[in-house]
C-alpha cells in the first residue's frame, strides 16, 4: 500500500523521458507535475490518467452557451 507519491521514470532509447506519477490524484498531481517539469524541462505531452479524476478531485467545468431562435418563413 503506497503512502505518498510514487513516480515511475523512464528513459526511452531517443533518449526522452517519460515520468508517470501515481498515488496523488486531483491538483496534488498537478503540483508534482510542475515541480517535476521545473527540474527536467520542456514538457512534450501530459495525460491525466482516471487516477487525477478518482475521489477527492474536484472537475470543474464553465461553458456558455447562446440558443437563436430561428423562425420559419
């Protein structure tokens, strides 16, 4: 059973690293991300796996939407 982060580094053979972070989900996920991004540099890719969605995430999502009414002829 993990009690904090566990982060699981790769390096491919082109020499790109890929680093998957479990155990944190939701914005904690993301702070490490950051942090992770800030030591090794540019980021090519970030996939949110369901783990960032699971309990205790909170989504927020804004829309705006306009309906016009078309009348017919």
């Amino acid at each position: 059973m993990a009690t904090g982060p566990e982060f699981n580094i790769r390096i491919e053979k082109n020499g790109k690293l890929k680093v998957e972070i479990s155990g944190v989900q939701g914005e904690e996920c993301i702070q490490l991300a950051e942090l992770l991004k800030s030591i090794i540099g540019k980021e090519e890719l970030r996939e949110m796996t369901s783990e960032y969605y699971g309990p205790g995430a909170e989504v927020q999502i804004k829309a705006k939407a306009s309906v016009k009414n078309k009348k017919n002829p």
